[in-house]
C-alpha cells in the first residue's frame, strides 16, 4: 500500500486488475459471445434446418410425435420455432437443458443431430467458468466485485477524464496503451458499470440471502409464492383418469396475443383428465426477463388457468436489470449495439493487461533488474498472452471442433469442452516456451486463420450461419491486422507490442 | 425501425463530434489553427443539440423503456468510433457529418 489514496487506488487497480483481469477477460469474451449464443447454436448444428413454419403447425406436429411416441410421459416439454432458433424440439421430462430429439419443423419427423454444447457453452461458461454451478456463480461474483472496484479506483486515478475525453495519440508506446485504456473505459463508463452490476443483480439472492432467509425463515419456496408465482396445485387425482387432449393451435394464438412471441410449451400429465398446458413467452417481449413465466391452460377444455403473474415493484425492478444484462430485449439492432459494447470491453480489459506488462518492460524485462523480479515479470508476460489470444483460440477450437468431431463420437459434448480447455492449456504452454511477442503474432494469426477459415466448413444453408460465418470472417481480418501489426513493430531492446517503439527508441 | 436506428447513432455521433470539436486540442487536430471562441461555443451547443436528438430518435426507435440505454450505448460507440478515427484519417472523422443531411433526404422523401 502506498501513502495518499490516488496513490492506494492506483495500487488496487494496477494489481487487482492484473490478476482478476485474466479471468475477467474469459468471462467478458464469453459473455459477448453468449450475445449470440442462439445464432451459434444454430451454426454448431449445422443438421437443424432453417424452416418457415407457422407455430401453430410445428406444434401440432411435435404433439402427434410425443403422441406417438411418448403417450405415458408425465411431461412433454416442446420447444418452437421462433426467429433465432428455427429448431423444433420435444423432451420428456423435467429437464431444462439439453436432451429431447430435435424434429424437421415441416414433417414431424425426428432428424439426427451432432450433439453439441452449442454456443451455450459460452453462457453457462460466462457466470460459471465451468465449475460447478453454486461454485462458479460465487466465483463470477467475487469477480464481478473485482470488476467494480478496478472501475471506480480507474475514476479515482483518472485525473483527467474530460479534459483527455477523446484523446489519442497512437505510435507513442507506453501513452498509447494508457490512451486507449483510458479512452474505452471512460467513453463506455455507463456500458461497464450497467452490465457489471445488473450481472451481480441477477443472483443477488444467492449471494445475499439474508433477507428471504429473515422474511421466509429459509424458505424459498414460499418466497417465490409470495411473489406470485404460485405453482397451482397439480391435479392428481385427475391425472390417473385418461383424457381427451385439446388442439393446441387455438391456444398458442390466445397466448400469443396475450404474450408476444412465444418461446415453447409444457404439457403436464398428457393424455390424462389433469392435463396442462403451459405457454411461455419468448424472453425479449419485454424488458423484464420473463423467465419461468407461463399461461397455463387446462388440457382438456383447454380453458385459461392462470394467466402470468404480476410482479411486484421489488421484484419487477430485479427482473429489469436482469432484462438489461441479458439483451434480451429490442431485437437485432439492439443485440448487435450490446456486442459491440461487450467486444470494447474485452479490449479494454486486455489493453489494461497490456500497458502492465509495457509499463514495467523496460524495467524488468532485460537482464539488469534482478533475477526474481525478472521471473515475476515473465510470468505476467505468459499469462497475458495465454489468457487473451489464448483463450481467443480456445473459443475458436470450440467452433471447430463442433464442426470436425466425428458425428458419431461418443459423449462428444464433452470432448468439445476438453478441446476448448485444451487448447486453452496447449496456448499457455507455447505462449511459456516462445519469446513473448512471437507468442502474441503466432497465437493471434493462428486465432485470424481459423476465424477466417469457419466458412470453408460448409454447411451455410440460410441467413443465420451465413451471418456467423460472415463476422467470424470480419473478427478474423481485424485480429489478422493486429497479429501483423504486433509483428511488424520494430524488434525493441526488450519485449514490445506494437506502437511501443517510438518511445523506446527516443 | 431501421431509420429511426440509423438516425439515432448518426446523431449521436455527430453530437460527439461537435462536443470533440469545441476543444481548443481536437479542433487545432483537424484544422492546424485555433479555433475562435464564437465557434467554439457553437460547436459545443449543437454538439449538445444532436446528441439530444439522437435521445429523440433512439426513443423512437426502441421507445422510451429501452431508448435512453440504446442512447447511452450508441454514445459510447461513436464517441469511441470518433477516437479511433481522429488521430489516422481527421478529416474524415469530421467528414461523416456528412451523412446527415443525405440520412436527412431519405427520410423525408424516401
């Protein structure tokens, strides 16, 4: 610690922001991606096809199938096609996630599809990092507090924040960096704050249950009926008489023009007097998340239950950051501004990692500091470039190997996530044992080709995949540009990224 | 809905710019001489102008629920668009105003 508190700020952030910025990058590259999860999804199966089927028809098509089928599941769950997954498909069970057989919205018939993580991966990686789930929401958590702290220490020791509001001065080295640190935290300052923050409101009751625990005594069940989401009681002894199952079209048009676009439906105790039939709403109607909201409709007169719950002020107010984080709402234009958003962001954090490494290299980077610093300084280096371009490539294997595992594999989803871990490591590895900017030109061309390089894996039957090839193709150019601009600085006496020469030189 | 997007991160942009334009530092960047008070203010003031605009337009285009967050986010956008594009191509940066009056044209007789 130093002695004034610019100066205790500025330690905070220098080091918190290096150590927490590694992971903090994964999670914010992730997170970007997962802004078109369903669209890589859609690329990622490639065996989906592109369908302009009514609802209304796909659903009484996925319908005759669990008829047929599955006739004494207790629950069909079917979702339907909608403008980002143009998919068709039923599950049995209780399962939320994965499971189910895909079906061709046109016929009815169940085709074969890869099994995939799908850009799934990248959401449920971006609040867990793929530890276990409790695990994982509490570690994103402490990080994400990292990441307010490493913003408003950046205010604190940002002296000049309007003064230097739109300055630039590239090819000047060290300033560079610190100019396009400073310039894309401040100008997107509302952007970090926003989803830093509605990110920690999302499971804000996981991290600080005090509260229902004081109310409810610990009962979140009863918690959740207070807020009207009331499960109505399941009918059982109807459930055991057979019944009758209503056509489910007229449904889906009262629920659609109730709700807007619909995402799927549930239907408990099929095929039984105690049928139900619960609708639920796309999650971008509203600016709320609707998530786990539902009409529910008797299976058999096919008379409306229970419509959606009104929320509360309190809870309709977390529902709304939520809705704010996940971009949801405002369709195309909307996604795009939130990616563009997310993408700055990323090069914020990675310019951050960056300008430590720049700062501190003529310094600790050649033989006369000590041998200890100069190990310590190494290590920054490697990491850097493992946890930035590393973890670029480990998110393009992923996308490849979707695409070129055998089809067949067995438990191929999770060969998928140990190509991505695994490249991953291997980026570590060659970032350890290759000087540090031949690791940053190599990884980053390597990331470059293989971006490039997804459309030459076919299998771009309609607009969506066509659209992921496409800014692939443009993510791969822009990081071609600076994989060759990194390289084409002139060696400096020590470790150097690109632009930092002049000041070196002067 | 396209339009009323368009608009909205084109005058935001312009409204960056004018703000970019009314100090001493970014207008002497471009133009290679001090910039007089009067203009100075004027720039600023219809920097202002704009970016309220763009509010007007985003508003239009996604309501006023989520408008004022697709404001924020097309600011910061352009802004940064602006500060990217400022050191390499300057006349450019301040070039793209242009648009506007070419946006302008299509929206009333297109």
């Amino acid at each position: 610690m130093k002695n004034t508190f610019t100066q205790s700020m500025a330690w905070l952030h220098t080091w918190a922001g290096l150590i927490f910025g590694w992971l903090l990058f994964a999670i914010f590259v992730t997170g970007t991606l997962a802004v078109f999860d369903k669209e890589l999804d859609h690329w990622m199966q490639p065996e989906v096809p592109a369908t302009e089927v009514s609802q209304a028809d796909a659903a009484r098509r996925a319908v005759a199938y669990l008829q047929a089928h599955e006739p004494q599941a207790g629950n069909w769950g079917i979702s339907l096609p909608t403008e980002r997954s143009p998919g068709l498909r039923v599950s049995t069970g209780d399962r939320r996630h994965g499971g189910g057989v895909q079906l061709d919205p046109r016929t009815g018939e169940a085709i074969e599809v890869r099994d995939s993580v799908g850009g799934n991966f990248f959401f449920r990686f971006h609040f867990t990092l793929d530890l276990p789930r409790n695990w994982g929401i509490f570690v994103v958590g402490a990080l994400a507090l990292v990441m307010l702290a490493a913003l408003v220490t950046g205010i604190v020791i940002h002296k000049k924040i309007f003064k230097e509001f739109f300055t630039f001065r590239p090819n000047k080295g060290q300033r560079s960096w610190l100019d396009f640190h400073n310039a894309s935290a401040v100008l997107l300052l509302p952007f970090h704050l926003m989803i830093t923050y509605t990110g920690l409101v999302i499971f804000m009751l996981i991290y600080i249950p005090a509260g229902v625990d004081a109310l409810f005594e610990g009962d979140s069940r009863a918690y959740f009926n207070a807020q009207g989401n009331a499960r109505l009681e399941q009918p059982r002894q109807l459930a055991r008489q057979p019944g009758q199952l209503v056509d489910v079209a007229p449904l889906l048009a009262q629920a659609e023009a109730r709700l807007g676009p619909l995402g799927g439906l549930n239907i408990r105790n099929p095929n039984t007097a105690g049928a139900r039939i619960e609708i639920r709403p796309e999650l971008g109607n509203r600016i709320a998340l609707a998530k786990g909201q539902a009409m529910v409709f008797d299976g058999v007169s096919g008379e409306l239950l229970s419509d959606v719950p009104q929320w509360r002020a309190a809870p309709l107010t977390q529902r709304v950051m939520v809705g704010l984080h996940f971009a949801q709402f405002g369709g195309y234009p909307m996604r795009w501004l939130y990616f563009i958003c997310g993408l700055v962001s990323c090069v914020m954090i990675a310019s951050g990692l960056v300008l430590f490494c720049v700062k501190r290299g003529r310094k600790y980077g050649n033989g006369t500091a000590q041998a200890s610093a100069r190990r310590w300084y190494r290590v920054a280096e490697v990491c850097n470039v493992g946890f930035i371009s590393g973890l670029l490539l480990a998110c393009v294997a992923l996308l490849w190997a979707s695409r070129v595992l055998p089809v067949e594999l067995a438990q191929r989803e999770s060969w998928e996530v140990r190509t991505f871990f695994g490249v991953w490591v291997l980026a570590l590895l060659h970032a350890g044992v290759r000087p540090a900017r031949r690791a940053w030109v190599e990884q980053l061309l390597l990331v470059a080709v293989l971006c490039i390089g997804l459309g030459a894996l076919g299998g771009v039957g309609d607009a969506m995949r066509v659209g992921v090839v496409l800014s692939a193709l443009v993510m791969g150019v822009l990081l071609g540009l600076v994989a060759w601009r990194v390289g084409k600085a002139v060696p400096a006496p020590i470790r150097a990224k690109a632009g930092r020469n002049v000041e070196a030189g002067a | 809905m396209m339009m009323w997007v368009t608009g909205g991160v084109l005058f935001a942009y312009v409204g960056m710019l004018g703000l970019c334009q009314g100090l001493e530092r970014h207008y002497k960047q471009v133009w290679q001489r001090p910039c007089p008070r009067a203009l100075r203010v004027g720039l600023r003031g219809a920097g202002w102008l704009a970016l309220l605009v763009s509010l007007l337009l985003c508003a239009q285009a996604w309501g006023w629920a989520i408008g004022p967050v697709a404001w924020l986010g097309a600011m910061s956008l352009s802004g940064m668009l602006l500060v990217m594009l400022l050191p390499y191509w300057p006349r450019l940066a301040v070039g793209l105003a242009a648009v506007v009056p070419v946006w302008g044209m299509v929206q009333l007789f297109g």
